[in-house]
C-alpha cells in the first residue's frame, strides 16, 4: 500500500523535506523575491495562480526528486491544484516519489506570554478529510515562541498536542512546529523549556500513532535527541527559520539524526527569469546542499 511506503520512506529515508507551503500575507514577498512584483497581479486569484506555477516549475523540475526530496509540503490551494491534469498529491506521489504533506494551521493570534498561538481553524476535520482522500500522508501546523516564558511555552505545546490529536484521528500524522524565532533574545533557554514539554506531552500522549516534529535548529547540538528516541516521535525536522542556506547547513550539521525541512532556504536563489537549464541547476545545487547537511553529519 502507498501508505506503508510513505510511513517507511518518512520514518527512515536520507533526505529532507521541502517546505513549499508559502500562503496568505507571505505570497506577495515570495513572489517578489522570486522577480514577480505586486504590479503583475491584481487579484488574490491572479497571486495564487503565480504563486501555483512557480511551485509547479519547481516539483517539475528534474532535480526534485524522491531520491533527496522524501516529502514536500503544500499549501491548501496546492493540495487542491494540478499539475497539468494530476492533482499535485497524486503527482508527487506518482511521479517524483515524494511523499505529500499539508499545511494547515490558519495563521498566528496576537503575541501573549512570549508566544503566539494558531489562530482557530473553522472547518478543520472537512480539510483533514479532503487531504485524505487526495492521498495526503501528514499536516503541519506553526505557532512561534519569541522568548523562554514556562507559561508561554506549555500553551504552545498543549496547543499543538490538541491539534495533533484532531489531525491523527483522520489517520494522517500530524507535525508540530513550535518555531523558536531565532531573534529570541532568549533562544537557548526557550528551547530547553521547549524540549522538555515535548517529552512530557509525548510521555501523556494517548492512543499509538506517530507524530513528528518540525523545529528551529538549536543553540545547543543535539539538544532534541531523546525526542527522536521516543516511541512515539516518526521523525524530528529542522526550519531554516531565516538563517542563510550556508548558515543553517553548517548549523543542522552538528545535530544527528535531525534531517531538514526548508523553505526560504531551499527556494531563495530561483528567479522567475531565469531559463529552464538555469532553474534547475540551482535548485539542484540547493538540494545537494541541503541533502548533505541532512544526511552527513560532524
């Protein structure tokens, strides 16, 4: 079953993830990093649709593959689109060996105690159950943590947790991420809070299913690894969180076992202008990159 080969490829393949899961305010600035202005759309619809065919070039692309990508994840309006006449689930899937997950949370609240919360999410299970039956392996939601406040921190987690119980009862596996913002003053401290109420929430966790966890790279090395040793725990990836591609390779380096899930990271460098030779040859310089720091460590 393509269940049992998404699970196996998530729980043990080398590679990493790639975040193409840019949405709502965020559009706009990827797309003009990418040489597309605001001037060349204008409509929420016409943005999207430059913003489809630009993740639709790169999942096109020779050099994204299942070989070094294992798993990508998607925007709901990338979920809901096609690659020519193949839904983009399907496509990954089928055509590239990569396996595909959904973003779903819908944005951050107001900051309190240190943190920001995800905002409710109205229609969540009608979503949950649309991503299955695209064939859909597995969701990932953010909130953000910009100092070491204890109180903060435990509503993060618990939030999160909640989540992931509501995401697992559809049979997906859930991916918690609890960024620490690498402008956090105190980062280090806000970690260590962070990974030990991960290990307690994974200790209270009811039922069997596997989760995962998306995190900042960490100020100390290794500092996540007896999560990853939890029975519960498929897989723990890192966010590039805006650190340079070179910064956050040398960075995830130094953690074993922790593979990458980038975004800005990965896409930084492609430009809407440049030719399909071009394109290609530095995306696949990225994913070379990014493989490496995944898979090879110091």
């Amino acid at each position: 079953m393509s269940i049992e080969r998404m699970k196996a490829q998530m729980s043990d393949k080398a590679g990493f993830i790639a975040a193409l899961d840019q949405s709502g305010g965020s559009t706009p600035k990827a797309l003009a990093h990418y040489g597309i202005p605001e001037t060349a759309y204008s409509t929420d619809e016409q943005m999207f649709g430059l913003m489809h065919d630009m993740r639709v070039r790169i999942v096109t692309a020779p050099s994204f593959t299942g070989d070094k990508v294992i798993a990508a994840i998607l925007f709901e309006r990338t979920m809901d689109g096609h690659v020519g006449d193949t839904p983009v689930p399907t496509y990954l899937w089928r055509e590239r060996g990569v396996v595909p997950l959904l973003k779903i949370d819908k944005g951050l609240e107001a900051e309190q105690d240190g943190v920001t919360l995800m905002k409710p999410m109205p229609g969540l299970d009608d979503l949950l159950a649309r991503a299955v039956k695209l064939g859909v392996y597995g969701t990932k939601e953010r909130s953000t943590i910009a100092t070491a406040n204890p109180a903060g921190i435990k509503a993060i987690v618990d939030q999160q947790f909640a989540i992931a119980r509501q995401v697992a009862a559809h049979g997906l596996v859930p991916i918690m991420e609890p960024e620490v913002l690498i402008k956090n003053p105190q980062k280090a401290e806000a970690e260590a809070i962070l990974a030990e109420e991960v290990l307690k929430s994974l200790d209270a966790l009811p039922g069997n299913y596997p989760v995962m966890l998306k995190v900042t790279i960490p100020e100390q090395a290794d500092l996540y690894a007896p999560i990853m040793k939890h029975p519960r725990m498929q897989r723990v990836v890192a966010l590039s969180g805006g650190y340079p591609l070179d910064v956050a390779c040398q960075k995830l380096k130094a953690n074993h076992g922790m593979i990458a899930s980038f975004s800005r990271a990965l896409v930084g460098d492609l430009r809407v202008s440049m030719s399909d030779a071009e394109f290609d040859a530095t995306l696949s310089k990225a994913v070379e990159e990014i493989y490496d720091a995944s898979v090879n460590k110091i």
